[in-house]
C-alpha cells in the first residue's frame, strides 16, 4: 500500500485492531418482518465482529382511552400482564437467534409510548456503541416512506444507526 | 457481510464524519471502499456554502473538479489505513438516485452516510437526501450522526 505523506489523524495505520469495532449492538423489535431480519442481521454481525447484543421491545403504557384493541378490552393489571407477555415472545426470537449463533445476549423490556426514546435510552444506558434496526416496523408503509420510529432514532441517536430494510 | 462499503461524500464535516468511520469500519472488517461523489448538475446551490458554486450559471466543470478532490481525499484516507478504495465521480440531478445507482452498479452491500448532508437541518429530520436513500436502498445503511453541538446526544 502506497503511504501518502499526511496521516489522517483518526486512524493510526499499522496497528491491528485488538478490540471489535462495535463491542455492544442494540436490537430493538416490534416484532414485524422487517425487525426480525434486522435481528438476524445485526446477530450474524456481532458474530462476525465479536461483539455482544442487547434486544429490546418497547410496549405502550395502559391508557385508559385508546383505540388500541390490546387495551380497550383490559384493566391496566392485565394490560401490563399482555403486554410483558407479549413482549417476552419477541425478545424471545433475539435470544434464540443469539443462543444459534453463540453470541452473548441481554433482553430489555421497556415500557414507553415513544418508542425511539426507549431506544436511545437503553443504547445509552446499557453502553451500546450501535443501534440495528428495520427501516419499518409494524406501522410503516413499505417501500414508501421510512418508518417514523425509525426517523426519530436516526434524528436522536448519538451512536451510529445500521438501517436494514 | 459488508465487503463493498459505498461511501457518498460531499465535502461537508456531516459526511466527514461518516467518512472516517466507514474507513475504520472497512479497515476492521477488510472490506472494501467505494467513495462517490455526487457533481450535482442542477443549480442546487442557492445557499451557496461552496466556494465553488459562485457562478449560478453551473460551470460543471468547476463542480466536477470539486467533486472529484472530495472523492479523491476519502481515498486517500483510505489508502492510509490500508483500505482498498476505488475513487468515482458522477454527474446527476438527484444525489440520492445517483448513490442508489452506483450502489447497485458498484454491487456494494453497505451505503455509509452522514445523518444530512450540507443543507440538512439536524435537529429537526434526517436529511431529505439520506431518506430518500434509506427508502430506496436495498443494502443496509450505515446512519453516522456528527457530533452533537452544546447537547449530550
């Protein structure tokens, strides 16, 4: 390789790198297709680089109006109950995708009414250096726009944000 | 996984940023770099940050020039950290379509892209250009934001 005269100053040249480019890499799910490929992708990737994963699922908080038909027929004791239940089943899939790939794996449930704040927040707690996610979640018209969850992650995020469609 | 990694550039600190990082990333994992510079041939430049944009009238060739020394410089940040990197220049109207194209084209599988380019409002949307990107692309895309001004991110 030719060595040009000035040195970029981030990076120097010959030493290899002993530590992964990324050591911890958020998976957050809603459960919809796009996620679970995001899941396997940001899993096998982890793999490759050595890194460990952390899967999160954010459900909403109980309200009492919505027209959310997993809270219109529910207390809010039972709400809570669906919902960790719920949320246990999609997290579930990012431990398995991690336990096949022999990579270390935590699970976080969040509870929040904005997802994306759920996702900083726990990428931020937890020490995440990426963030790997669908560009659509349940909610989001495919092919078309980017989904709003999404948006908002890429908008907040201070960590670098691997999109998969 | 993540061979090929297109690199747009722009010449702003936005794509500065993801440039360093799509070098560290491609020197990580021995990948390649594609970098791509967009002379975008429509008087897009009416805020006209760029020194070269003076001339309303578009001399293409100035902006080609330019757009050639910003591809030219990821490479040879590349080159530095060992990283095969491939320098190319297109002349369009969408920089968005021209990175989807050269994507596919290139048979790259990673875009690497700043979170908004020179005329993107970071607090308020992701740039129009990285969307239109996001929306399009049928490879992952590696969204870097700068560093943020005055609030923890």
């Amino acid at each position: 390789m030719d060595q040009p005269a000035s040195q970029p100053a981030s990076q120097p040249a010959s030493e290899p790198a002993t530590q992964p480019i990324y050591r911890r890499i958020l998976l957050p799910t809603d459960g919809s297709e796009a996620s679970q490929r995001a899941i396997l992708a940001g899993v096998n990737f982890a793999r490759e680089i050595g890194a460990d994963v952390v899967g999160l699922t954010a459900t909403p908080a109980f309200h009492v109006v919505s027209a959310d038909p997993d809270m219109i027929e529910d207390t809010p004791d039972g709400y809570a109950a669906a919902s960790r239940e719920r949320a246990q089943a999609l997290l579930a899939a990012v431990e398995r995708a991690a336990r096949e790939a022999g990579v270390p794996c935590r699970l976080e449930q969040a509870v929040s009414d904005n997802p994306y704040e759920a996702i900083i927040g726990t990428a931020r707690r937890l020490g995440c250096d990426l963030i790997v996610m669908a560009s659509h979640g349940r909610r989001g018209l495919q092919g078309l726009l980017l989904g709003s969850e999404t948006q908002k992650v890429l908008v907040h995020s201070a960590i670098p944000v691997l999109v998969h469609r | 996984m993540y061979k090929r990694i297109l690199v747009p550039t722009d010449g702003s600190d936005v794509s500065a940023v993801a440039e360093q990082a799509a070098v560290a990333f491609a020197r990580a994992l021995g990948s390649d770099i594609v970098a791509l510079s967009v002379a975008q041939s429509y008087p897009a430049y009416a805020a006209a940050e760029a020194s070269m944009a003076v001339d309303p009238d578009l001399d293409i060739h100035a902006l080609r020039d330019a757009a050639e020394r910003n591809a030219a410089r990821v490479c040879a940040a590349a080159a530095a950290a060992g990283v095969p990197c491939t320098a190319l220049t297109v002349s369009a109207h969408s920089p968005s379509d021209a990175i989807l194209d050269s994507a596919r084209e290139q048979a790259c599988d990673l875009i690497f892209m700043g979170s908004h380019g020179r005329r993107g409002l970071s607090r308020l949307l992701a740039g129009s250009e990285t969307q239109k990107v996001l929306a399009g692309a049928e490879v992952p895309v590696m969204v870097m934001r700068p560093r943020p001004a005055g609030k923890p991110g």
